[in-house]
C-alpha cells in the first residue's frame, strides 16, 4: 500500500498533491487531513484520478498528515510538512 500514493511538494504551500497509482485509482477511498494534536481539518470522500489536490493555504505552518482509507479497510498514514 506504502507504494500506492506519493505526496508533492514537501513541504506544501498553498496546496498538496497526492499522486494515486494505477491500482488504487477508481476505487474509494477516504482522505484526512490530520494536524499535530489529531484534529481532522479537511476529510472527504473520494474516487481518486491519477492526481488530487488539497487546498492548504488556510493552515498553519507545521507537521501534518495525510490518513488514507481504502475501500479494504487498509490505512496508510502519510506525513507531510505546510511552510
């Protein structure tokens, strides 16, 4: 699964980009947003594409991550810096 999804730019700015590999596209899934102390800031679901963007001007600069949920119940945590 690890191979499945890759995150850019590190660190984000204004946005942050998920890169979804052949196998895992069409498929939902769900996607948060998680910062430092656990709170959720942005969640949806989704049927990926080859690549996604997440808005992330509006937060602070700090370690963040990106939980994502597949449909076979598999998690894959992924952090991330925002500038």
């Amino acid at each position: 699964m690890l191979e499945d999804y890759s995150l850019f730019p590190v660190p984000a700015n204004d946005e942050l980009n998920i890169k979804f590999a052949a196998a895992v596209q069409q498929n939902p899934i769900q996607m948060s947003i998680m910062d430092a102390s656990g709170r959720i800031i942005n969640q949806r679901k989704m049927t990926p594409k080859v690549y996604e963007t997440i808005e992330t001007q509006t937060s602070p600069s700090g370690i963040y991550w990106c939980v994502i949920t597949d449909n076979k119940g598999r998690v894959k945590n992924i952090p991330f810096v925002k500038k």
